[in-house]
C-alpha cells in the first residue's frame, strides 16, 4: 500500500504550481544564494558507499532488469533535465530488442496519439516540426530539442527494426488544460475557474485511465517516463492532496499509486538522481535525499556514478529523507519508502537544462501559444517575445543548476 501523508496545510492556491514560471525569475532579480548541500554522517556515506560499489549496475542494464522482472516500470524524471531525457532516448533500441515495445510519455496530449503514431510509424524523415508541434499542443512553455530527440530514436528504430519484428509505440498520456478559462490574475485564485482549466478528473487518474486502456488492456508491458510527483508508486506526497483536494477531486494519488492498484502491484518506480523540489529555497530546488546521494558520488569512482541499484532493507534504501517538500512531509521518511530503485547519471552539479528548441513560436502557431498561455496574457505578444520569454526561462533554470556547482 502507497504511504501517504497528511498535508500540512489545507490549501493551497494551485494556479501558482500551474503559473510557476512566473516565479522563474528570467531576468535574474533574485539574489543567488547558492544551494548548500546538508552535512551528511562520514561513516554512513562511507558505509552506503562500499554497498554501492559492491552492489550497483550500469544505469542503462539495472532499467533493462526492472523490466525484465515488473510489469510496469515508471522512470521518474525532473522535467527539463537534459541528462534524463537523454538517458530515456539512449533506452529506446535496447527496450525493444529486449521484447518491450510501449513507452508511455507525459509529455504528450492522449488526444493528440493519431498523429503520434503517424509522426513514429518510421516511414520516410522524422519532422521534427510536426514533433515540436505535438510538445506545444501539450505545454506551450515546454518545447525542448532533447524531447524532440527522444521521439526521432523511437523513429529511428521503427525505421530501421529488423524484418517482421514489432514497432515500438509511445502512448501519449497527458489531459488537455483548458487555459484559456484563466483570463485574469485573480482567476487563479478563483477554484472554480481551477477546477474547469483542470478538467473533470485529477491528472493523475487521467492518465492511468489512458494507460489502462492503451497498455495494461492489451497485455503490453511498458516503461514510462513521467515526472515527478506523478511517478511515485509507493508514496502519496501532501503537496499533491493540497493541490487537488481544493478543487473538489476525492481521494488523490500519483499516476504511479493509482497504476499499482490497478495492477496488484506489479509496478515499480525507478527514480533518476536530481534536484528535488523545496519550496523554501528560492529556486524552489534542494538536493535529493538530504545530498546523501552526492555525497556518496564524490566517494565512488567516476566511472562507477552512472549506475542503477535496488532500494530495500540496505545502507542505499534506509538514507533519510528529511529536507525538502518530501522530508517535510512525514517523519522518519527514507529512500526506500519513495521508490524500488534508483538511476544516478553523475552528481546534480554535472546536470544541465534541456535546450530550447529554435523557433519554437511561429506565426502558424502564435494563436494556439496565446489562448493556451498559462495565465493572462497579451494579445499581442509575437512568436519572437515568447521566444525571448522562454529563453529566459532557461537561463533561469540553467541559473538555478549552477547553483549547485
């Protein structure tokens, strides 16, 4: 059974999750503080090091193992992290030769999964124009050259499988938000205006529907790449019941909770090393699992930090998780209560932002951008001043990062 945990406060006002980049801080206001990394106990990270020498595997086989013994593995991602998305697109050919042929995305309109499947059928040159347009019909402030690089693998092993072998299919998750109900500032405070930008069903709950119906119903075994709090199976974070529970949505859980009971437990999580949200830094970032992870990375050898191992009754499993949004959510939290298993690709400090995608705002989709603006917007705004917002953004993000070097 998934632990939950009880919010710490009675509400919140979700618009400004929904409206986060307006927190951004792309013209570089806030004052940097840097992001200290907690003091961690020398002869436990000695300890959960020597296990992590004696007991990890390559990143990319420990995955290919989870999938080999679960029915479901869900890899746990940031969002907008380069490196994750490129570890997920370096998984593709090697998923399918193993005999796992679905890949379900967060990323993408469920609507939208006619054109997804014309976009990967591997049939003539991948355009990475219709690609990027697919990303803008999901989030019209997420539009990433690295995400339009995990498609064309997927188009690239289509085209190229061997005779008579099975393509492999991305399933496109996502709910539609209906932003354009959001016409003023106060409306995001506003829980029925909320309530309709979400829809009639939790997020989470949505997407494990679509799961259900596109994967679990036709036998398929599948990974999934969905970002965090969205990927945990084992654990119900409170920000998540603060967000929807306002909104009048009983009972919610994570897109990774909701899919174990449906499948008696036959799904495992599988979290990739990074940043891990606290809302009381002011890039609203901290390090995971109280910076034991880091700390253990700076004792192994370099070429052992891209690795994958299990998460139980052991030194990895039992660290603490006190700092943090998810530290602060119970007490005596530890790794193991989060996740099966856990994917390091180096140290937080080693990480980058994804990159914007050139031209992602053009005058054929300027309109869609405009209605679909999380929050009020201008009429007027061209494809060239929302590029230049966007690519402040990352500078932000990309900001944010370095403040773990």
């Amino acid at each position: 059974m998934a632990r939950s945990v009880t919010p710490s406060r009675k509400y919140i006002m979700v618009g400004l999750l929904i409206l986060a980049f307006i927190l951004l801080d792309p013209f570089d206001f806030r004052p940097s503080r840097g992001v200290r990394r907690p003091d961690s106990d020398p002869e436990l990270v000695r300890e959960a090091a020597h296990y992590f020498e004696a007991n990890h595997r390559s990143a990319d086989d420990y995955v290919l193992d989870r999938l080999e013994s679960d029915e479901v593995v869900i890899l746990g991602e940031l969002g907008q992290i380069r490196q994750h998305i490129e570890f997920a697109a370096g998984l593709v050919d090697r998923i399918a030769l193993s005999g796992v042929h679905t890949i379900a995305f967060e990323h993408l309109l469920a609507e939208d999964q006619a054109r997804v499947d014309a976009l990967l059928d591997g049939e003539g040159e991948f355009d990475r124009r219709e690609a990027a347009d697919l990303f803008m019909r999901r989030h019209m402030l997420f539009g990433f050259e690295e995400y339009v690089d995990f498609l064309e693998a997927v188009h690239r092993y289509n085209a190229d499988r061997p005779a008579g072998s099975e393509a492999l299919r991305v399933v496109a998750l996502a709910p539609r938000f209906h932003f354009e109900y959001i016409e003023t500032r106060d409306d995001i405070d506003d829980l029925d205006i909320m309530r309709r930008v979400v829809g009639e069903s939790p997020p989470d709950d949505f997407m494990a529907e679509v799961f259900r119906r596109e994967v679990l119903d036709t036998g398929e075994r599948a990974l999934a790449v969905i970002t965090l709090p969205h990927a945990f199976s084992d654990f119900v974070p409170a920000a998540l019941v603060e967000e929807m529970e306002p909104l009048g949505y009983e009972n919610p859980r994570p897109f990774g909770v909701i899919l174990d009971e449906m499948t008696e437990g036959t799904v495992s999580t599988v979290l990739l090393h990074g940043p891990w949200p606290d809302e009381e830094r002011p890039a609203n970032l901290n390090y995971a699992v109280d910076g034991h992870i880091d700390a253990i990375l700076d004792e192994v050898p370099e070429t052992m930090r891209r690795a994958g191992f299990d998460l139980g009754d052991n030194p990895l499993g039992n660290l603490t998780v006190t700092v943090g949004q998810y530290g602060r959510d119970a007490d005596s939290l530890r790794l193991r209560d989060l996740a099966g298993g856990y994917v390091t690709l180096g140290p937080i400090a080693a990480y980058a932002s994804a990159r914007p995608i050139p031209d992602f705002y053009t005058a054929e989709n300027i309109e869609y951008a405009r209605v679909n603006f999380p929050g009020p917007t201008e009429d007027e705004m061209t494809p060239e001043e929302l590029q230049e917002f966007f690519g402040g953004q990352v500078e932000a993000f990309e900001g944010w990062i370095d403040e773990f070097r």
